[in-house]
C-alpha cells in the first residue's frame, strides 16, 4: 500500500511538471520561445550580480530618455500690467507734446495781437491831431456867405475835410442826439440854422450841403452801429428846433427861458414820437 502512494505521487509530479512546461515561459530547446528575465529582489541582491545591475541601468536609461509631458503654461489674451503702463506712458507723452504745441500757439497769436495793437496805436497818434494843436474851425459860421466858403473848402481840399471830420468826431457823447447837437453848434449859430430845413420845403436846404456828408462820417466813427437815416432825423429834428432857442429867428424873438437847455447837459434825449411840442424843446 505504501509503494503505491509512492507512485501516485510521482506520477502527479510529472502531469505538474508537464503543465509547467507547457504554460510556463521556461527555458527550454524551442527556438520560438524565450525566457523572460529574472530579477532577484532588493534584499538578495549582492554586488557581484552584475547581470542585474546592467538590466537596471538599461531601465533606467530607458525610462530618463522619455521626455516628460508638461502641462502648457497659460495665455493671456489680454494686456498685462506692463503693457498697460507703457501704453499710459505713451498716451501722457502725446498729451504732453499736444499741450507743448497748442500753447506755443496760443504765445504766437498773442505776440501778433500786441504786434496789431501797437500798430494800431501808432496808425491812431498819427492820424488824430492833438485837440490844441490845429482848429479847423476857428469860430462858428454866423452868416451864409462863411458857411458857403466852409463848403468850398471842403469840397477842394479832401485833407481838410478829414481834419474837420476828426476834429468833430474828438468831441462826441454818449448818445447821437447829443453828439448832432454839439457838432452842429461849431458850424454855425442858432440864427445862421434857423434859416435852413433838412429838406428844404419852406427853407433852405441843408441835404445839399456837403456838412451832411461830414457829420455822418464824423457820426458813424463814434458810434459805429448807426445809420445813416438815424443822423439825418437828428440833424432834421435840431433845425427843427432852432428858431425856437435863444438867439434864433422865431416869431416871438426869444424862446421861454424855462424852455431852454444847454447842448452841454447830460440829460437822456427827448426826441421821441408822440410827444408834445413844449417837451420837443428840451433836447
């Protein structure tokens, strides 16, 4: 009984070796077939297993020769922080050059206007003569034959007529009744304009007079907004009034006294339409 357990377990040793053979990748005659290699562990190994020294160093050769694979770094569509400062530098280097030109400009200009100024200045002095220096009008024309020689010499002598027109203009006022009033008191007198009209209907004509011409140049240059139909009516309404002051030719001889006022005054013109006669007197 013993003998044949002996050989019950040989022969199941032989059927393990055979399906060893067959399943396991052992050495053996077949050209097909390879043996895989076998590394001994950490704990067995000594230095004079140089086999599975030289297997190690081929794997880790292997393994330092594969490039790693890195995450790509991230990009940034917009500007950065550095951008962004070199664009505010720019954009405060172009103002700052814009600024620079604008008032380089604005320095130029201003030299030219001063430049104008003094021109001006200069073109002024030398035209207007100084109040004492030359009188074109000595004293006023009382007679008509005075008043007829003015008018030649204005209408000969164009120097002259500019002189009288500046002489006249030097003494304007602040509204053109006033102004009418005093120009026309250094041409003539009350009594010499109590014989002319502006028309000339029932008197003589002072339109036709080349003082017209000269007493709207002379209107116009102290107040430049007005016009020419405006000094007409002053000068309509003074002539109009002039018999009736002191010294002119109206039917009574003498105008009421308490009706009376000095061309001087500084009163506010009483021309208006639509008022009374007696209040027409006060100009």
């Amino acid at each position: 009984m013993r003998g044949q357990n002996h050989k019950g377990d040989y022969e199941k040793a032989l059927r393990w070796a055979k399906r060893a053979e067959t399943q396991l990748n052992v050495n053996s005659s077949s050209k097909g077939q390879l043996s895989r290699p076998h590394v001994l562990p950490a704990r067995f190994r000594h230095d004079s297993d140089s086999d599975t020294t030289q297997i190690e160093d081929g794997n880790a050769a292997k393994a330092s020769g594969r490039a790693a694979d890195l995450p790509r770094p991230p990009h940034y569509h917009g500007d950065g922080p550095v951008d962004t400062m070199s664009a505010q530098a720019t954009d405060i280097s172009q103002l700052v050059a814009m600024m620079s030109s604008f008032t380089t400009g604005v320095l130029t200009k201003m030299d030219q206007i001063l430049e104008a100024q003094q021109d001006l200045r200069k073109l002024v002095s030398t035209a207007v003569p100084a109040r004492g220096a030359m009188d074109p009008l000595p004293k006023a024309s009382s007679t008509e034959d005075q008043l007829q020689a003015l008018c030649s010499r204005l209408t000969r002598e164009d120097q002259y007529r500019e002189q009288l027109i500046t002489f006249l203009a030097l003494d304007g006022a602040s509204t053109l009744g006033k102004m009418v009033r005093r120009m026309m008191s250094r041409l003539g007198t009350t009594a010499l304009w109590s014989l002319y009209s502006m028309r000339g209907r029932k008197k003589k004509s002072f339109g036709d007079l080349p003082l017209l011409q000269v007493l709207v140049k002379a209107c116009t240059t102290c107040h430049p907004g007005i016009r020419i139909v405006d000094v007409e009516r002053e000068v309509a309404e003074f002539l109009k009034h002039a018999p009736f002051k002191k010294g002119g030719s109206g039917k009574v001889g003498k105008a009421n006294p308490s009706a009376l006022v000095s061309d001087n005054s500084d009163g506010p013109d009483t021309n208006g339409p639509g008022q009374s006669p007696s209040s027409l007197l006060l100009f």
